[in-house]
C-alpha cells in the first residue's frame, strides 16, 4: 500500500485542508497508516497533480487563507484498483519482541519498565479508540450502527485498531508479570554483564 490510497480514504468523508488531514490521520488512520504532516502535504501535492484529487482555494478574513481537497472520480477508480488487489499479510516488526527474545540472557528490569511503558502507551490508544467509536455511533449501540450507518469503513478499522491495542496492552501486562514472577521465584541475580 502506498500512503496515496490512506490519504485518497481519509478524503472520502469530507472536504479537508492539510491541517485537518493531518489530524485526521493522528485520531484514525494512524492505526493502520502512520505519516508525517510533511509527508501528507507532499501527498496532496502529487494527488492533485495526478488528477486523483482536486483543491479549491479558500479565503478567510481572520486567517490565512486554506485549501481543501477532494477526491476525484479518478481517484475513486484508483481506489477501486487498490482495493481490488490482493493484499499481502502484514507482517509484526518491533524492537520489543526482539529485546524480549533476549530476556533469558539479560537484566529484564529494563525490559519490565518498558513493557509497562508500551502497555500505558497501548492503553491510552484504547481510549481513544473508544471515544472515537462513540463519537461515530453516537446514541446507537454497535450492533444498530453496523447494520445502518452511513459509513461503516472508518468504524471498521477503528474496531481493528483497538482489538490491536488491546492485544499489546495484554501481552505486556502478561510479560511483565511472567518476568516478574520468574525473578521472585528464582531470586534471580543477574551478574553485570547480564548473563546467568
């Protein structure tokens, strides 16, 4: 996936400025696609380029002047193409897990604090995930706004992204207490070099 289908998406919902795509990557699509605002800027530039999007100039009196984009019925068929594609299974790449692998042969004290580190940090995302699919339902439970909402898309990979974090706070909440409870039960000491 290249970072011009995650910015075509975020488009769909609405006319949006730079500035306000970029908060709209930070609250939703960040859980799948990360991107700096310079890098969402260069986007829209190439977007609109390519035809795949147009810009319209917007003059304001008490602020700088804006532009807001859309997406194109070309850039409707290019994501029609993407999402035709076969997709390609993704694939965990985290300095953790292999820190973590190591945890046999080093001091896990460290480790600990940055497992507790990552499982606050994975909590704070879920909630935000949950205000974020409240906010989407509003008043209707999950299940009546699955079967009627106007876009279901966004809510989707919202429910992905917090099954995810979810996923990452237990497995380092569990971690933690496997490390914890093989130091008390060892009465592990740990030489400096960090080996048994």
């Amino acid at each position: 996936m290249a970072l011009r289908h995650a910015v075509l998406a975020a488009l769909l919902d609405d006319e949006l400025s730079g500035y306000q795509l970029a908060k709209a990557f930070d609250l939703g699509v960040a859980n799948f696609w990360h991107a700096l605002p310079q890098q969402l800027y260069a986007e829209l530039t190439r977007l609109e380029k390519d035809g795949l999007i147009a810009g319209r100039d917007v003059v304001q009196d008490t602020r700088p002047n804006k532009r807001l984009f859309t997406v194109t019925d070309l850039g409707l068929a290019e994501l029609e193409t993407f999402t035709a594609a076969t997709t390609k299974p993704s694939f965990i790449r985290d300095d953790l897990l292999v820190k973590v692998q190591a945890c046999d042969h080093v001091d896990p004290g460290s480790l600990i604090a940055q497992l507790t580190e990552r499982a606050a940090f994975a909590q704070a995302k879920i909630d935000l995930f949950g205000q974020l699919l409240h906010a989407m339902r509003r008043d209707r439970t999950e299940e009546e706004f699955l079967r009627h909402g106007e876009r279901v898309g966004p809510y989707l990979t919202c429910l992905r992204g917090l099954a995810f974090e979810q996923g990452n706070r237990d497995w380092c909440e569990r971690t933690v207490a496997v490390l914890r409870e093989r130091q008390a039960t060892a009465g592990a000491i740990f030489p400096p070099n960090g080996r048994r």
